[in-house]
C-alpha cells in the first residue's frame, strides 16, 4: 500500500465511510505495511471520545450488558464504538469471536460500530493494537468507544488500561472470583457491577467487594467488634460518614463503588450510566483525564520502541547466524549468555554513541 | 518500516440468515474454519440480511459464509449482496453459500456474484482449501 492510498484511506475515515473504518481497524491488527502511518495521521484527530473498559470473567455477562449501556448512548444521541477481545487458539491461532450475538439491542444500527477482536499470538502487540484501533474509531467521531475484554492476565489489565473509566464486572457466587479479583483488577477498577443481580447470592457478592473496597481505604471499616469501641484509625478524620462514601462530594478521590445490574433486563442500566457519567466529569474536574493520557502515552512510547528494538536485535540475531547457534556455543562452554549479548548489543551501542554527537 | 511483521489472518462471518433453525452445519463449518487458523465470527440464528452486511462490513471479514437450509435462499442472498455493494464491501469479500441448494438455483448464485455453493456432504477441507485460495488479497 502506498503512500496516496493511505491518505486516501485516512480521508475516507474522517468523511465518515464505515468501511475504511473497518478497513484501517484490521491494518492495525494485521500490521499491514503502513498501518504506522495511518495511525500517524489520525492521531492529530483524536482524543474527543470517552473511553470505557469493561472486563470481567467468562459468562459474567459482559456483551450483555455492553448491547445494554451501547442502546442507552444511542437513545441519547451519542454514537457508540464497541471493541470486544476475545482469546484466540495458541495452536492455531484461530478464534471464535462470539461477542457479537450478544449485541440484538444495536441491530442495523450502524452508528454502532461493533468489532471483534482477537489476542493474536503471544507478542504482547495487543494492547497496542486496541489502542490503535480506538484512536480509529476516536477518529471517525464516535463518542463513546467501550472496549470489552476478559479480565485475567496481565494483557487484559493492559488493555484496561487504556480505557478512562474501567468498569469490573463480577457475578453472583463468585466467591473465588472475587479473590482473584484481589490481584490487581481491584485497583483499576472504578466502578464494580455486580450482574445478574436477581440471582442467589447477589448480596453476599456486593457485601464481598465492599468490604475488600473498604479494606483498601479503611481497615476498620465494617469490623464487627461486639459492642465495642471500634480502634483509632490514623485516616479517621478524612474518611466519610458509614453509609455515604458512594455519593460524598469531595473531589480529589474517585470512591470505587459497587453497582448492581441485570443486564439481560437492563435493570440498574440507568445507574451505571450515571456512574459511569459522574466519573467522567470527575476526570475533567480533576484533570485526571488529561493525566491519565499522558501515563498512557507515555507507556505507549515505551513500548512502541521497546518492540521496534526487539525487532530490530532480533534481525541482528538473524544476520549473525540466529540464537539457537548462539546457545549451543552456550552449552558446550565456549561462551557464556553476557558475553554473547554484549557482543550482540556492542555495534548498536557503538551506532547509537556515534550518533549522539 | 521492517520492523514490523504483517501479522494476516483470514477473517470469516458464519452467516444464519431468515427463519432458519437448523445451525449445526454453521458451527461445524465455524469449528473447522477455527481450526484452520481462521478468525471466525458467527452471527447467531435468524439475522435478517441487514444484520449480515452491517457485522460483514464493520468486522471487515475476508470471507462471508451463508448458511440457507430454509429454500429462502433465491431472496435472501441477493439481499446480502445487495447491501455489501451499498458499503462497498462486495468487491473483496468471498461470498460462499452453504445448504440445500438446487442445481438450477445454484447457476443463479454464481451469477450474483456468489463465489461456490457448498451442498451436503462437502468435506470440511475442501470448503478450508477453497478458502485458502480463494481469499482476496488486499
């Protein structure tokens, strides 16, 4: 692909054609050669959409709920983008993406962009990916872009990551799901639904997640002490009254709370969108928006080079014979594996030296 | 830009279109396409064609696998087919149809624009290998 014909691709984006759309979403996914310069040219129109992250585990009701909270944005005039990842196959690298019959609320609707997506291979290149593929659709002017993603795994966590508001879903019962929950999505995320609400055990699940929420910011909190006094807590004078820390108007502090749906009826629908509203002008309050884009830009700097460094030994490696030689010449004792990455690393070191001046 | 590997994979729309329930020849032909490495999307039972174009051309899929067993397939797939040319998604999408096809009817489809039609009995890696080769490059 040329130079011409990716202009003309990023035009036809920004006019508003559904197909370059899609078109440029699977560049990014596939690598296609430049697929970099694309993305290039639309970052300078981005940065208009509110982003919303919704992980949770396997039959949480995540696309569920997502068809809810999309027909909800839709009813109130926004234009909505949906990312929905799913895992593919490590074998064969094939997937079935099934998100997608999950979405009967949006049919024919093509304001609504629905598209799936794959965690192809093991390169860690999937986050950049869905962050790539976002700013498409940021750029082609929907309003909200929600990305929907299975939360285990360092991946998922950082495809999270990119969203503004991360919304965690758990389910009824999950008592151990709740525990794995304590292993970093607890601290991404800023809004916890607790679906399928209508369910046995739906109580017990919020109660859980309170208190491990609570626990975060107050040891103390909920303690049953039989009758006596509670033990002072350094933090005391800060913390809100019991009862009303979901809704206290103090403003540096976004208060994760616990929400309760049913998606399939789109019960406690309405409340999340509120949330997920309220969170969102808390960003721009707070300028934690603004904040947050620039950690996120800067991690993606990072690991944009990081992978174009990897690339670029591994040629390296290739060219003097590939890794595997290099191994052996470990084994049989001629060498050691700090001797032969400083003799890989020492030309580019001595090139980057070089250039400095 | 070599530092980049060009990562393609074929992507696949498992299509059920009409007042049809029978899908186990959807999910086995979504099995084996999986299998094969492909990214395959399934559309779930009874989609009306609109549906069909709109997953097809927002998931930009390579290949859009219909599956009829209802006879309806003389209305419904020109339908498609029109809608893919609305969005300018017909010229590179393989449009494949799957099911009980009659010869005479089957003549008609090819001529819409249909790329095969695969009747009863196929075996999966004759549908896989007509794939492989004839996905449109792009």
């Amino acid at each position: 692909m040329n130079a011409a014909a990716e202009t003309e691709l990023v035009e036809e984006l920004l006019d508003g054609k559904h197909r370059a759309l899609a078109r440029v979403i699977s560049k990014v996914e596939d690598r296609a050669p430049g697929y970099r310069d694309i993305v290039s040219q639309l970052h300078e129109h981005t940065g208009h959409a509110d982003v919303i992250g919704v992980t949770g585990s396997p039959g949480a009701g995540k696309s569920t709920l997502v068809d809810k909270l999309a027909k909800q944005y839709r009813d109130r005039g926004e234009t909505v983008g949906v990312i929905a990842v799913d895992p593919s196959s490590p074998y064969t690298g094939g997937a079935v993406l099934g998100d997608r019959i999950r979405m009967a609320s949006n049919v024919g609707d093509m304001d609504v962009f629905f598209r799936s997506m794959s965690a192809r291979g093991t390169l860690g290149g999937l986050s950049t990916a869905t962050s790539d593929a976002i700013k498409a659709l940021d750029a082609f002017g929907k309003d909200r872009i929600i990305v929907e993603t299975v939360g285990a795994g360092q991946n998922e966590v950082d495809i999270v990551r990119t969203a503004d508001t991360v919304t965690v879903l758990v389910q009824p019962g999950s008592g151990d799901d709740v525990q794995m929950l304590k292993a970093g999505i607890l601290e991404i995320g800023d809004i916890f639904v607790v679906n399928k609400a209508d369910m046995d055990g739906a109580s017990r699940t919020v109660a859980d997640l309170e208190e491990m929420l609570h626990m975060e910011r107050d040891p103390t909190a909920k303690l049953d002490t039989g009758g006596f006094e509670k033990p002072d807590h350094p933090d005391e004078d800060e913390l809100p009254v019991d009862g009303a820390d979901t809704d206290e108007p103090d403003e540096e502090i976004w208060e994760p709370m616990v929400l309760e749906t049913v998606a399939k009826s789109g019960e406690g629908v309405d409340e999340l969108i509120q949330t997920l509203d309220d969170h969102s002008a808390w960003l721009d309050d707070t300028g934690r928006r603004e904040a947050k884009a620039k950690q996120r830009y800067a991690a993606e700097i990072r690991q944009l080079l990081r992978a174009d460094v990897a690339d670029l030994i591994d040629d390296e490696l290739a060219r003097r014979g590939g890794v595997e030689a290099m191994a052996e010449r470990v084994v049989d004792r001629e060498t050691d594996p700090y001797s032969v990455a400083d003799e890989v690393l020492g030309p580019i070191e001595d090139c980057v030296e070089e250039q400095r001046e | 830009m070599s530092a980049d590997q060009e990562q393609r994979t074929i992507r696949c729309l498992v299509a059920k279109v009409g007042l049809d329930g029978h899908d186990r020849g959807a999910h086995v032909i979504a099995r084996a396409f999986r299998d094969a490495g492909f990214e395959v999307i399934y559309s779930g039972l009874h989609r009306a064609p609109e549906e069909i174009v709109q997953a097809a051309v927002q998931e930009d899929v390579d290949v859009l696998g219909i599956s009829i067993l209802s006879g309806a397939h003389n209305t419904l797939v020109p339908k498609v087919i029109e809608g893919l040319k609305e969005y300018d998604a017909f010229d590179d999408t393989l449009v494949l149809v799957g099911g009980i096809i009659p010869d005479e009817d089957k003549e008609k489809l090819l001529e819409l624009g249909v790329a095969e039609v695969f009747g009863p009995g196929t075996p999966m890696e004759e549908t896989v290998e007509f794939v492989e080769e004839n996905a449109p490059e792009r």
